[in-house]
C-alpha cells in the first residue's frame, strides 16, 4: 500500500490513494496504521477517490487516529489539496472538492500555501442542540467552569477564551470532558485562545479523537470566528505551537483559511503490516 506523509504546522496525516488500498479502512486497520510506534504514526488518514460528482476533482475523506471520521480538517485539507496538484489530479489553481461537510473550494497560492473557502461557519447547530442563537454557553471540566462560544466550521468547536494563563493551562486535563460533554452529541473540538492585539490571537487546540496538537486548522477558524465575535479585526492572525495560521471571517461569518503543508516522505507499508491489517476486522 502506497501512501505519502504530509504535515502542516505539524499536524500530520497520511494520504491514501483509495485506489491503492488492498481493504476496506476500517477503524481498527486506522488505529493500527497511525499507531505512533508500530505503524506509520500520524494525526491520521486523508482518503482520496474519485469525485461521486462531474465538476469536482476529487472526494476526500479524513479519519482520526481512534478510527473515527471527521467531517473536516484545516490543515488536512490543504495537505490534501496540495498532493492532488502536484500529483497530477488537476493543473487548476483553483478547484472544488468534495467533503463530508460539504464542498470546498481552494485556490493554490504557491508552492507550499494555498488559501481554502471553509464556508460560512455558524454559532448554531446540531452539535450544539441545546444551545442558543449566540451560541454562547457554561461549561464544567474537571471541577472548573468555562465560559464558551460554539462555533461549527464543518466540524463543532467549542472555543474558549482564557487570557494570560493560556501557556500554563493543563488543556490535557480539561480537554477529554470537554470533547465529551452531554452538550456535544457529536463530541467537540476544544480551542483554548488569548486575545493579543486588534487582529491576533494564540491559542492551543484539543482536537476530537487525536487530543492535544500542535495546530488545527478548523480550531484556528473556530477560535477567530469566536475573536471577531467579540471585536477583533478580520482577518486574524492565529499563533499555533506549530507556526501562524490566517483566518479571514467575513460579515457573514464565511471563513477562509490561508497556511502551508508540505510532504514529509512517500513509502509502502511492509508485508508484514499488510498481513497484520488484513486479519484486523
């Protein structure tokens, strides 16, 4: 099985050709591939096949490293936008791709960067059911209470602003409640952010099924939507332990996300591992 690494501020996935693979992905053949010791080691898998549809280049699909599914990722997206272009998928700079949450559209900026139409994000949703027309919510984690902002961008975030103690924040600690609390039927991820100046912001993501990474592309949207919301400047400037991601939020909360990915290395998996995924279920 063929497969290529890329990573984006560090957040890294393996992407599979769907026509390169000997089986079915199922959850545990996932868990057994991104295992970090045993297998290959990534934040996951992006699954590329042909679009179901005329007019698309391609159909991606982005899995976790527990095996669950994601509707959508920042920097995976661009990692996989970048493969189809300079695999040969498309000569276009700008293109539409279909995802589980919808249809985007990127348009490729340079060698190593493009800029992603994420859509119109909203501060209502299914995955927040409970919630109000602002979005805006309590919530309890390990005995402490946090004021939050539901964001959906494709995926549910649950940004939180935390000041001057974002560095020191044990987000270990407070991100697996939060991922799942009762107020999240389809878990969340969890962006812990600082305000820094007119148009800039830091934050730290705990990301659904993966925990605590080094960038999130869909958790740097979901925590500049939440900054613009309470008056920062269009576009945002998001510092991330893995570098600086640049998120434009429109009047009507459209997103547009701009940042690199690059490949890390192309391999096949060895027999070996073959044999142990194919008697995985």
């Amino acid at each position: 099985m063929r497969f290529e690494k890329w990573q984006a501020l560090g957040n890294d996935y393996l992407i599979v050709e769907e026509r390169d693979l000997p089986f079915e992905l199922t959850p545990t053949r996932i868990q057994i591939i991104c295992a970090p010791h045993t297998g290959v080691g990534s934040d996951g898998i992006l699954l590329l096949s042909d679009a179901s549809e005329p007019g698309f280049v391609a159909r991606l699909r982005i899995f976790n490293p527990d095996g669950s599914e994601a509707e959508l990722s920042g920097n995976g997206a661009r990692e996989a936008i970048l493969y189809l272009r300079r695999n040969g998928w498309t000569d276009q700079d700008t293109f539409s791709i279909q995802t589980a949450a919808g249809d985007i559209t990127p348009r490729i900026t340079g060698e190593r960067t493009c800029t992603v139409d994420m859509g119109r994000a909203s501060v209502r949703s299914k995955d927040f059911p409970s919630g109000g027309e602002d979005g805006t919510g309590t919530i309890t984690s390990a005995g402490r209470e946090f004021e939050f902002q539901h964001v959906s961008v494709g995926n549910p975030q649950c940004a939180i602003e935390v000041g001057d103690e974002l560095e020191s924040l044990e987000v270990r600690r407070y991100g697996p409640e939060l991922e799942h609390s009762d107020l999240f039927p389809n878990r969340t991820n969890v962006s812990f952010w600082r305000r820094d100046g007119e148009n800039e912001i830091t934050a730290r993501i705990f990301e659904r099924g993966v925990g605590e990474t080094m960038s999130s592309g869909t958790g740097a949207s979901g925590a500049a939507v939440a900054a613009v919301l309470r008056g920062a400047s269009s576009p945002v400037t998001v510092h991330l332990d893995g570098g600086d991601l640049e998120v434009e939020v429109g009047e009507d909360l459209q997103v547009n996300l701009t940042g690199w990915a690059i490949p890390v290395y192309a391999g096949t998996l060895s027999d070996e591992l073959l044999e142990e995924l194919r008697e995985a279920q």
